[in-house]
C-alpha cells in the first residue's frame, strides 16, 4: 500500500486514477494550489475548494482510492492582493470540511512581500483550527525561501511536528530534519531530483520524517512516482520497513494529526462501485460496465 500525499489529480486522468490504484496506491492528498490560468474572481476559488471537498473526492472513490485535500491560498495568486483578501474570508468556510487534513499549499514563491502576508495570516488560521501545514518551498532560491519559511513558521510558534515542509532537496533536507520537521520530497521525471537521488536520501537521512510525493499535476510529471520508487528503493537493497515509513506511514502520521485520516478509511473502504453517482453525475460514458468489487452481476449503465 501506498499514499501519495501530494498529487493534483483534478488535471489527471481516468487512465492515472487506474494506475495508480493497480500500482498499490490506496490514498491521496490533493494540495489546493493555482491552475496555470490565474483565477480573476473569488467564485472560482470557491468553486475549486468545493471541487476539492466535492466531485473530486467521489470521482477518487470510483477508481478504489481514498482522496484528501489541503486548502490554502498558494504563493502565487497571494500576489494578487485584492483576490487574496477575499480568498482569506472564504478559507475558514473550508477548512473543517470532511477530508481536509492541512492548510496548504502555503508559502513563497518570488519571496515577495504579499506573499509573506497571506503566508503568515495562513500560518495563524492553522493554529487556530489545529490543522497541520503543508509548505510549498520556492523553485527558485530554494535554500534561502526554503529556511526563510521554516523561520517564519517559528516566529507563529507552530510546532515543527505539524509542519510539512515540501520540494526537498539535498541541499535543504538536513537542516528540515534537524528542526524537527516532516521532510517531503518530489519525484518528477527528468529532473534532478529523480528516484535514484531519492534512493540515496534514504540510505543516508534514513526514513524518519521522509516523506515521497509525485505532485503530479497538469505538467509533466509522474502519478507513478511514489511505487516507482518504492520500486527502485526495493532493488537498491533498502529495507521493507524504511520503504513503507517514505512512501505510506509518515504521510499517515503527519496528516493524520488533523483527525481527518484513517488508515480503516481504505482498510475499511465500501467496495468500490461505479454505479453510484454524485448529484446525478458519474464516471461511466454510455454504454460502459461499471466495475463493482464483491459482485459478480454487471450492472448496465
Ligand atoms: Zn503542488
């Protein structure tokens, strides 16, 4: 079994969903973030939030994988400082909604000064809902944004045990780990920080606090990534327990604290069954068979 705590699989498809559960993936967290195309209005950040709650949940449940969110304002949009206002009014709205395991994804991404704003008024909604965080660390000035946010972080007084600082790499793991917060780290394909330097981080940090993500979302990446490299982790001799702590149970713990994540909400699942719909709307195109599990009648569509 697998999590993979940080995809954005509203841009993924049907296709995705079934590989991923074929691959072992049993849950995911959908972190809100931005779509490429800059939101102009607050109704679509709504929208969003409640697709996220919503469709995307039930349309997760339809392939057999348990889906879970983050809401936040990202560091992006937080630049626009007049939407940003009203996305802060809307959040508390969200964030005790069933599933809603941290606020995220927060943080910077030029470092500017409105997105210190919206990260720190984020920081202060997390403690007063008991939520945990999930950071969103810069692409670019990684190492500087990456310290600055854990700094901040302290300034609020969160404790590093609820804080998941995400976008790891060799150059920023050390220092996360050593101030006692959750480490994630992301899989894309072709990049540097690929499965084989993963494997590595591994052997040398071990597996506590070590968390593996794909975030896969509209660009190129990979929904796979987390089993792939389990996969490749399991070849290069590290250990059963240390592969399951990286790409399961930590991400149960950290998001877990939230109280809105339970290991018994896949052991325990409803079998899946495509007959089901949500306000009228389902998965199935006419004339498909619906999978149902424990049934040996297929049910027209
Ligand atoms: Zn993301």
């Amino acid at each position: 079994m697998y999590i993979d705590p940080h995809i954005h699989v509203v841009s993924r498809t049907t296709d995705d969903y079934e590989a991923m559960q074929k691959a072992g993936i049993v849950a995911v967290i959908e972190p809100a973030f931005w779509l490429g195309q800059p939101r102009t209005e607050v109704g679509s950040f709504k929208d969003y939030f409640s697709t996220l709650v919503g469709w995307e949940r039930f349309r997760a449940s339809q392939f057999g994988i348990v889906h879970y969110c983050t809401m936040g304002l990202n560091s992006k949009e937080a630049n626009n400082e007049a939407l940003a206002e009203q996305v802060m009014e809307l959040l508390p709205l969200y964030v005790g909604k069933e599933g809603v395991v941290a606020i995220g994804e927060i943080g910077y991404d030029d470092q500017t000064e409105a997105e210190d704003k919206f990260y720190r008024l984020q920081l202060e909604l997390a403690k007063e809902v008991d939520l945990p965080v999930l950071i969103h660390t810069p692409h670019r000035d990684k190492r500087k944004g990456t310290i600055r946010s854990m700094d901040v972080s302290e300034e609020h007084k969160l404790d590093p045990k609820m804080v998941i600082v995400d976008h790891n790499n060799e150059e920023t793991v050390k220092e996360v780990l050593d101030r006692g917060y959750y480490a994630g780290f992301t899989i894309y394909p072709h990049t540097k920080m690929g499965s084989e330097r993963m494997v590595e981080i591994v052997r040398q940090y071990g597996p506590e606090r070590i968390i593996v993500n794909s975030a896969a979302d509209w660009g190129i990446s990979d929904p796979l990534a987390v089993p792939k490299t389990a996969d490749l982790m399991r070849k290069s001799g590290i250990p059963e327990e240390h592969i399951k702590l990286v790409t399961y149970q930590n991400a149960l713990t950290a998001f877990g604290q939230s109280g809105q994540m339970d290991e018994q909400d896949w052991l325990n699942a409803a079998p899946l069954d495509q007959t089901k719909k949500m306000g009228g709307n389902s998965v199935l195109r006419g004339g498909q068979t619906p999978r149902v599990e424990g049934s040996s009648d297929i049910v027209e569509n």
